[in-house]
C-alpha cells in the first residue's frame, strides 16, 4: 500500500510531514486515510476548496463535506449569504450528530467563533409524516430558527402558510440511509397530525415526491429570542458596551432598539457572543464539531500560514478603522480565534501536514510522485505541426513499454467519448473505468496494454513511478479546466410566472384600452358571490371585469418611461388606435415575408463539410458546448453547407457564447479559402473580438487583422494591403471595413455584432452586401418568447438562453453605505489580481464618489466613465479597463452591455434602491463572466428606511443568484427594446399605444394569417380568438381563505383564464397543482375551473355569450357559427320534448333558449353538457 508508512506513523505520531506529493496526488492521500478514520482537510484559500473536493470525488465514495467560510469581511454591515450559511450550519449539525464523513474547509472558516454546539443540537426540529406536530409551535419555532414568512417559498429560510398545507426551505438535511435532502418541503396537515411530507421544485411549485422525515434547522447563526427579559438584557449589554468602548451613542441606541424589540439587522454576527451570554460557552468553534479520533490534513502550512497572517491584519485593521469612527465593534478576541488557539485547537487532533520543502524531520517520510508540466509543454509546443496526441501518445507508448499503468481523466462524457474514438485510431486499447477509482486495484490486477479512461475530472495529473502508475488531466493537457463538475441539477420546469400586478399598474384590455388597475373586489348579488377585477378609465370611470375574463387584460409595457394616455371607458379612440395599428402591423408582416421570400429564392455559395482540422477546432473548445450554444453551431454549419444565402440571427446574453459559435462559422469558411469580415459598432468590442480569435485560434493557420483607431496609420495601411491580397483570412473592425478602399479578395461571411447599434447609412451598406455573401448576426439583447414564435417563420433565429455550466452564481449582498464595505469589497477583488465596477449614477458627484474610493484603497488605478463624456475619451478608458490598465471604474449605468471582461468580477453599485430591477439585473450581470466567484454588492442608505417596493425588488434580486435558475425577471424593458431593434424604430410608437404585449398578439396573428393565405392561395383568414362570456347563477372564485396572498391569487387568476383555449389535460394538471399547493380546492374555485372548462367547447361552435335564466340557459352565436339555420332548426326538432316540458327556442336574434332543471350546480352544468353535445354533434365539431 502507497500510504502505509504514514498510517502507521499517525498511530505513533501527533504530527507527520509528507513530502513529495505533486499534482492532484493529496487528494488521494486523503481519500486513503478517509478509509478508515474521519479527517478534515485544510486548505489555505476559500477558492481551492471546490476543485479539492472534485479530485477527492475520483477516489472515494465516502460522503464529502464543505464547511465554507462566510465571505463577509470582518467588521462590516453585511449579512451573510443564506446558502452559505445553510451549507455551514447543515455541516456542523451533521457532524454533531456523530457522521464521520471527509471534510474540507479553509484556515479562515476556522477562525470564526460560531453558534454554541448545544444551542444547534438542540434547537434542530425533527418532525415525521404520519405523526402529531401542534401547526402553531411549528410556526413559532420557525421563527426562533430564523425564517422568514413569505407568499411563495424559494430560498432557504423561506416559510408559507396556506391553511392546512405549511411549505419551508430549510438548509439540507439527511433522510434515511444516509441520503441527503436539499431543497423545499411541503407539510400537508390533517388538523394536528402531519398527513404528508413532499419535496417540491421552487421554481415550478409543484411536488415531487414523498418524504418520510425532515429536520428543520436554523437559518441563521442567531437565534433571536422572543421573550421580553431577554431582550432588554441583550439592549442593556449594548448599552454598557457602547459605554466602556466609546461607541457613537446614535449607533448604540439603534442596536439598542433593534434588540429590544427582537429585530435583526446587517451585521448582527459579529456581535453573536452578547445573543448567547446565559450559555456556559457564548459561542464554539467549527474544529469543536469534529469527531475525537479525526485526523486533520493540512495542504501547503506556508499558505496557510500567510492566509492566516492576512486574516489576522484585516481583523486588526478593521476594528481599528470601527474604533476611530466610534462604529460598534467587539474586541477580534470575542469573535475570532488569535494565532495561540489556532495552535492550541489544530494539536487536539493527529496531523498529516503535506509540505514541498525538503527536510529530515523525524516524523517526515517522502512518497515519490511527479507532474506532468513537461507533457504540457510538449503538447503546447508540437500542437501546431504535430496535432494535439502525437506527443501524448509517444509518451503513453513509453510507459506501456515498461508495463506501466495509464488512466485518462476527462472532465465530461463527451470529451471521454471524443479521446477514446480518437485513441482508438492510434491504435491504442481503450477501457471506459468509473469513478471512484482504486489505483491499488488497477496496479496490481489490470493490464498495462489497456490504456483507461475516466469519466470524471481531475485538476491536477501526477504519476507514482514506485507504482508504475499515471494518472493524466485532460483538461490540464488540452485546456481550461471547468471548475463546478457535472450539476447535479435537473433541468428546471418553467417557473410560476405571470407579471404581478401592482395596484395603479397601467393595464390594456383588449376591447376597451389602457386603464389603471384598482385590485380584486367580491361582489356578492342574490346569494351569489364572484371576484371582479375593477378597472378604472377616465374620469373615474369603472369596469368590473369577471375574473374568468382576465386573459382579456395584459399590463402595459412601452419603449419608454413616458407615461400612457388612459382611454375613456365606451369612446371610439381605442378602436380606431387599434385598427390603424392593424394596418400597419399586416404592413410590418408582409415585409419582413417578402424579404424571406426572396432570399429563399436565391442561391448562395456552397462550403463543403467540415473537415478534420474544424473538428480539431471543435475538441480545443475548453468546455462542454450547452444545449443552445450547440444547436446554434449545427444551425450555422448547416446553413454555410446548404445551396441557400445564410441570413443568421444568434441570439443571447453577453458571455453566453455567441463569439464561439462565430468563431466556427468563421473558421469553416476560412477553411474552404474565403475571407471573413466581423463588423463591430465600437472600438472597444473590435479590440475585444480581436484579442478573443487570437486566443482561440492560435496554433491554427489563420491570419488575423484588427482595423480601428488605436492601430497606427503604416499598421491600417499593411493590413488593407494584405486583405486585398488575400493575406488576412478574418479581419475584425468598426464600420470602418465598410469603406471603399478595403478590397476583398474572396469574402465568403460577414459576422455583424449588434446590428441595431449602427447608424443608418450602414445599414443600408449592409443591405447590398447581403444580397452578395453570408451574413451571421450576433445580438445580446434578449428576444421575448412570444416574438421568437413569430419570428422563427420569417427569419432564421438561433437562441441561446442558457449560460455555460462552468459559470458561478453571482454572490449578491444588500448593505448600508459604509466605507468599510466598499474598502473590503475592492481589496478582495484587487488581491486576487481582478477588477470592480462601482456604478454611481450621478455625474455631479461622480469624481468625488471616485477620490473617496482612491483614498480609501490607494493602491487601485480608477477611472471615471460617464455619458457626459466626448465619445473617444469614454471609448479610450473603456479600452484600458479591457486591457486591464486600470483595475476600478466608477460609472454611470453607461457600463458598455457589450462588453465581456472576465476578469471584472465585483460590482458595487451604489443607491441600489434608485434602480429598476431589470436595470440592476442588468448591471450584475456584467459580472459573473468566468468560473471564478464574482460579488453584488447593492448599497442603499439605510436597510431600514427602504420602501416596501425597494426592498420586494431587491428580495428578487436576492432570490434570482441562481444563474439562468429558471426565474427570468418577468418581461424587462430590456427584452421589449429587443423586441423594438428587430422590427425598426418605426413601431415604436404604435407599440407605446397599444402596449407590447397586445402588439406581439397581433403580429403573431397577422404572420400567421399570411402564411394561411400563402398556402391555399386565398384570402381566408384565421379566426380571430374569441373569449365567450359566461353569466351563471353560481358563486364562481378563489376565497380569501384558499390562496390569501393577493398577489399569488391574482396569478391564479390569471392562469385559469389562460385556460380559455387550452386542453383537457392542461386543465387536470391545474387543478393537480392547486390542490398540492394550496389544499383541497373549494366549491367556488372548482365552479370557476368548470365554467373557464366550457369556455373551451364554445369558442370553437362560435358562442360568445352564455347565459343561465330562470328555468333555463341561452347561448349567443356569432355570425360565422359552423351552425347553420338549417342545423339548428334540426336541434329544436329533435330536442323538442313536450311530455317532458322541453321546448328549446330559437330567437330572432340569433340566440338559443335551452330549457332544463336548474335548481343545482350540477344540474346547471349537466344541462349546458347535455345541449353542447348535441350542438357539436350537429356541427361535426369535437368538444
């Protein structure tokens, strides 16, 4: 055995020191000692922990713990992220409940002072399905635990309540057998026995299967009492505190407050020792939680050393800073574990100390390992002459020689998949191995000829030559290493999402206009009671709309923030407005058909298949392609190899890969011997493209050149020499490529980047050149849904709308303004060699803003960026910051949406609260670009003093770190401008009259209307949709009582009118989700699903109107009925029954009178199902 020297040493030993590992080789080491004793590996830096607990995954099947460090910086207003707080307490709970797993944590996480460990023991609430839990104790202690109540729960330390069903999102816990539960649990009470436990998806709301138990644990590291002495005991220790140190007595007094009233508030753990003073520990610390006999691996002690010396300055510097301006702070002492207890507390435990320095310490013994750098090296230096295996192969073959092991570790299935076939062809034996993998096993029992390959990543290679066995990284050899593994998450359904509306929110009805909505009133006439949304017009004019009608009404979205004209209720202004925009919408419709016509008509220049050196290119792509991003490139490979012109638009965010997908289309035509132009409207992005081909296409024989005002006049002149000669294959430039004195020789592709930004005598340059080569587009302004519908037949649209798996949620934290936070924020980022983007959005105080941030962090170079500049110096400071010259820029929200720096991965930004949502969720996106862990930092004046609206948005905000997670933010302006750039400015105004929503419902219905009369050469047209009007004697709507959140009752609302056209099955899945959310469903909701059902059946026999009278119900046909006279004559013959008083009517008006017993519900609806069968009978219809 590779370690047994060591294992025996920890027997004899409290500290070992083992040198010699090298590469990923401690992860194994640990994996190994894991075998047999629990132990606890520590690493110098928070950011190692990941890729150290992916390479313990390729050796063991042990369970693997991370107890992360909390990334608030000592002393600042700042509350922790409630995932990481989650991850930590469900960690600390587990081992303190006697598992004895493997852990990893970082030197920093250890020095923090934590919850008491029995407060945590034994404030865990367990509860199990089928036994007795009193509902009101389970809320109370919910509270003490720290969780918040909220209408729908999405974050952990979320709660709802709906009557008998309680749903929560605790941190994650372990069921039977060991397997660990993570995500939200609903509690389904039948009176105080706990009837069901289910798991549910927070984005869909909806169950997805039965759980037996669960353990609720806090939230948060502070359990706020609710007993009153208790409180004023905690203020009174403020008060002496605020006392002996010299606090600002306006600061004490506002903790004094918050305590004694039982508040939280930002910050509150660094003063955690005063919450728990009546324990016999005020507080533990993380190594407290570990068991007796763990042993504790400490990787790279210099590190960790210098990583602690860091901490340690910090916590002096800041609680120096606190003291000066009289901030309450405790002494570090009382918070965190100084330089001595370290020490005392890592002795405790046997030690496995892995150092690189050489030495002959007693207790020392060296295991012979190597890494594979000179491999590296080799691949990179003969990759252009001899391909990418050539050198890895010789290198196989000389272990194989000398009977040695070879295991490949790939980092996905694909990438596993693609280096077998191409191993295969150089003649090698290839076995697929799964993970974990035991080394011991495959030295002693495989053979050497059999090269192995692993589906599972691995940082670091390294190769134990006593052994005779190599472990090699793929990813190491051939590129980026994509940090994160596989996730584990399933693909999300779509999330509970209609628009919520705020009361006075500006709505459209489609048959009376723009309105302001005044929220939903239950209005009870002659025992019947129905909700009505009230609408108010013009001059106060009302209309109560029946809520099953809602699918009527949209809320007003414009190009703008002007405000819109509110109609006159019963005028002819809206229909006339509306018809105008008819006209110009079939106007809009019929261009962009012909434009598609035409083309289709064309015939272009055909490129041949993609050769070997494509797939070369394809297998350099440092991560897994997503789904988007892959079909993209099938599509635009699939265009360049089709007889047809291509005329591309690829859609999606900054940095979701759309560079990559021209990268292919560029390199394909290259690869037959055309030329390529990429058309950028900026400097910046030019010089951005560039620098992104370059990296991409090295040791590929591509000739790039670069036209923009940063090269010099003699540099312009030799690459438009070259391109006429045909020397430069892509050339990458402003509008200035469009110029008359740069000749092509052969140009195959035109690759433009925001078209929308250009002006309009370019794109009309543009036109002509679209007749004559291939044209990809690329946009990052999202497209809405409903306009990639009816865009998809006119024009070819590619979307990418997921972003790359190897990315990070952005971190993101609400604060007070405090310089300490701003101080920390930017220090973080610059030490880890990055850049910020502090946005303040005042041009008046803006260079103030940015000589307090110089003083306060003096080592950063700042720039200051903002509208009011002439274009060329703001083009100069964006270039710089691209090019890293300088590291902090204070802006505007002018922030270039274009730009994809990787390297800035912190934000500030300033007076969050003055912010739109989607503007700042558009702003935090410019961060976030790589794999490495990017921060939000959202600070407003005072979290207290925020309006409810600003603090809803930022909850949002909050509750979307989830990347992509499903939940896109509603419709954003930013979506509708998307929407406004692809049909031309000219429809601005007409979408302003009408609103968006209303707008695209047209030009859906006018394409497809076309497209109708395209096919069967007449000028038939689609049946306008109608939304039959139903007035039943029956109480039809949601009681308070079922859904008491008026917001998620409006949304149902909203969702059963939708249903108006939809199916049987989409009905039954409706009524499936209100029952597993909210309970069994009331008489009145299930009237209201049953009358929206019938909907349905009318709309296609063409009634708009169903009435129920005294002894019977009369149904109102519009004139394009499949019912002719004739047939319904035939109806009242054949339902006429005078023995049994049933004499149906048909009235001059066009209306059906249909008798029957109506003294019920059921019998109301069993005689409207009687006469609608028969009717569609008649018809030939189906219902």
């Amino acid at each position: 055995m590779i370690y047994d020297k060591i294992s025996a040493q920890l027997q004899a030993a409290s500290k070992t020191i083992v040198r010699g590992l090298r590469g990923s080789s401690p992860a194994h080491l640990a994996a190994s000692i894991g075998k047999t004793r629990p132990c606890c590996c520590i690493v110098p830096d928070e950011h190692l922990i990941q890729g150290f607990e992916n390479d313990l995954k390729l050796f063991t099947d042990r369970e693997i713990l991370v107890y992360p460090g909390q990334e608030i910086p000592p002393y600042t207003p700042l509350s922790p992220d409630q995932h990481i707080t989650a991850q930590r307490l469900s960690a600390l709970y587990r081992l303190r409940e006697g598992e004895t797993p493997i852990v990893i944590t970082s030197i920093e996480a250890l020095l923090r002072r934590i919850m008491p460990s029995q407060i945590l023991a034994d404030t865990a609430e367990y509860i199990e399905a089928g036994e007795g839990c009193d509902q009101d104790d389970l809320l109370r202690k919910l509270d003490l635990l720290g969780y918040e109540k909220v209408s729908l729960a999405q974050s952990i330390g979320d709660f709802s309540l709906r009557g008998g069903i309680i749903d929560i999102f605790p941190p994650p816990f372990v069921i039977e057998e060991g397997v660990v539960h993570e995500g939200p649990i609903r509690l389904d009470y039948l009176g105080d026995i706990i009837d069901s436990l289910r798991s549910y998806d927070p984005f869909t709301q909806r169950s997805t299967g039965e759980i037996k138990q669960a353990t609720f644990l806090p939230v948060t590291d502070i359990l706020l009492s609710r007993n009153k002495p208790q409180q004023r005991k905690i203020s009174r220790a403020f008060e002496e505190l605020g006392a002996t140190h010299n606090w600002s007595s306006e600061e004490t007094a506002r903790l004094m407050e918050r305590s004694s009233n039982g508040m939280r508030f930002a910050g509150m753990e660094f003063f955690l020792p005063l919450y728990y003073q009546d324990n016999k520990n005020s507080s533990s610390t993380a190594l407290d939680f570990l068991p007796k006999d763990s042993v504790l691996i400490l990787l790279d002690p210099d590190g960790i050393r210098q990583s602690m010396q860091l901490c340690f300055e910090r916590i002096a510097t800041n609680y120096q800073a606190a003291c000066d301006k009289g901030t309450p702070a405790l002494p570090p002492i009382e918070l965190f574990l100084d330089n001595d207890e370290v020490e005392k507390s890592l002795s405790t435990f046997p030690q496995i100390i892995i150092s690189d320095f050489p030495g002959q310490d007693e207790n020392s013994c060296t295991v012979s390992t190597s890494n594979h750098q000179l491999l590296k090296q080799e691949i990179s230096l003969k990759r252009a002459k001899l391909g990418l295996l050539a050198p890895l192969t010789e290198q196989i073959n000389i272990w194989q020689e000398q009977k040695d092991h070879v295991v490949i570790c790939c980092r996905s299935s694909r990438h596993t998949k693609n280096l077998a076939e191409l191993l295969r062809k150089h003649k090698h034996t290839v076995k697929l191995t799964e993970y974990p993998l035991n080394l011991e096993q495959i030295a002693t029992s495989a053979h050497p000829e059999i090269l192995y390959l692993c589906d599972h990543p691995l940082s670091e290679g390294f190769s134990f030559a006593g052994e005779k066995i190599h472990l090699l990284s793929e990813s190491e050899l051939f590129g980026e290493m994509r940090i994160g593994g596989k996730s584990k998450r399933a693909n999300k359904g779509e999330p509970v999402r209609f628009t919520e509306l705020n009361e006075g929110d500006v709505i459209v009805h489609r048959d009376h206009g723009l309105g302001l909505y005044r929220g939903l009133e239950t209005i009870a006439f002659q025992a019947v009671k129905k909700d009505f949304m009230l609408i108010e017009y013009r001059d106060g004019d009302k209309l109560y709309l029946p809520v099953d009608r809602m699918n009527l009404i949209s809320r007003y979205q414009g190009l703008s923030d002007k405000e819109p004209k509110i109609d006159k209720l019963g005028s002819q202004a809206w229909v006339t407005t509306k018809s105008k925009i008819k006209e110009e919408v079939w106007k809009v419709a019929q261009e962009l058909l012909n434009i598609y016509a035409k083309r289709e008509m064309k015939e272009g220049r055909q490129f041949s298949p993609p050769g070997a050196l494509f797939h070369e290119l394809e297998e350099s792509f440092a991560f897994d392609e997503t789904p988007g991003q892959a079909k993209s490139i099938d599509d635009v490979i699939a265009d360049l190899t089709s007889d047809k012109p291509m005329d591309r638009l690829v859609c999606g965010d900054v940095g979701y890969g759309k560079t990559e997908v021209a990268i292919r289309a560029a390199f394909k035509v290259v690869e037959d011997g055309f030329q390529v132009a990429i058309l950028v409207p900026t400097t910046v992005l030019a010089e951005q493209h560039a620098k992104t081909f370059t990296e991409r296409l090295k040791g590929f024989p591509v000739n790039i050149g670069c036209i923009n005002r940063f090269r010099s006049g003699a540099e312009q002149r030799r690459i438009i020499k070259d391109i006429t000669a045909g020397k430069v294959d892509i050339v990458i430039g402003t509008h200035r490529i469009l110029s008359k004195d740069i000749q092509f020789k052969n140009l195959g592709l035109l690759v433009i980047d925001e078209e929308h930004r250009f002006g309009v005598a370019h794109k009309e340059k543009l036109k002509k050149l679209r007749a004559e080569v291939d044209i990809l587009t690329l946009t990052a302004t999202p497209i809405p849904r409903t306009l990639q519908m009816s865009l998809l037949s006119i024009r070819d649209l590619s979307v990418i709308s997921t972003p790359p798996e190897h990315r990070l949620p952005v971190k993101t934290f609400v604060a007070r303004f405090d310089e300490l936070v701003i101080k920390e924020a930017i220090t973080k980022e610059l030490r880890r060699g990055g850049q910020v983007f502090f946005v303040h959005n005042r041009v008046k105080s803006i260079q103030a803003m940015a000589s307090m941030v110089q003083e306060l962090v003096p080592d950063a170079k700042i720039a200051v960026a903002h509208g009011q500049m002439a274009g060329k110096e703001l083009e100069d400071i964006m270039v710089s910051f691209v090019n890293k010259k300088i590291n902090v820029l204070v802006a505007t929200t002018i922030i270039e949406s274009g730009l994809d720096i990787p390297s800035a991965n912190t934000i500030i930004i300033n007076r969050a609260d003055r912010l739109g949502l989607a503007e700042i969720y558009q702003l935090r996106g410019r961060v976030g670009r790589s794999s490495v862990q990017s921060f939000a930092y959202l600070l407003v004046p005072s979290l207290d003093s925020l309006t409810k609206d600003s603090k809803e948005r930022l909850r949002a905000l909050m509750d979307c770190n989830e990347l992509g997670g499903g939940f896109k933010l509603a419709m954003s302006d930013l979506q509708i401008r998307g929407g406004g750039n692809l049909l031309g400015v000219s429809q601005s105004g007409n979408i302003a009259a009408i609103g968006y929503d209303l707008y695209l419902d047209l030009l859906q219905r006018t394409v497809a209307d076309l497209k109708a009369q395209a096919e069967h050469g007449d000028s038939t047209l689609i049946k306008e949709d109608i939304d039959p009007e139903v007035n039943l004697q029956l109480s039809a709507y949601i009681p308070e009582s079922y859904i008491p959140d008026i917001s998620q009752r409006y949304i149902t609302y909203r969702r059963i009118a939708a249903l108006t056209s939809s199916t049987a099955e989409m009905h039954d899945d409706l009524k499936d989700e209100l029952i597993d959310r909210y309970g069994p469903i009331p008489t009145e909701t299930d009237n209201l699903l049953r009358v929206v059902s019938l909907k349905t059946d009318l709309a296609v026999l063409r009634i708009n109107k169903l009435e129920q009278g005294r002894d019977s119900v009369v149904f109102s046909f519009l004139d394009d009925t499949p019912l002719t006279p004739e047939l319904l004559m035939s109806f009242l013959e054949k339902h006429t029954s005078k023995k049994r008083n049933i004499i149906p009517k048909f009235t001059p008006d066009g209306r059906l009178v249909y008798p029957g017993k109506l003294t019920s519900v059921e019998q109301i609806f069993a005689t409207i199902s009687e006469a609608l069968h028969s009717l569609h009978q008649l018809a030939g219809t189906t219902g």
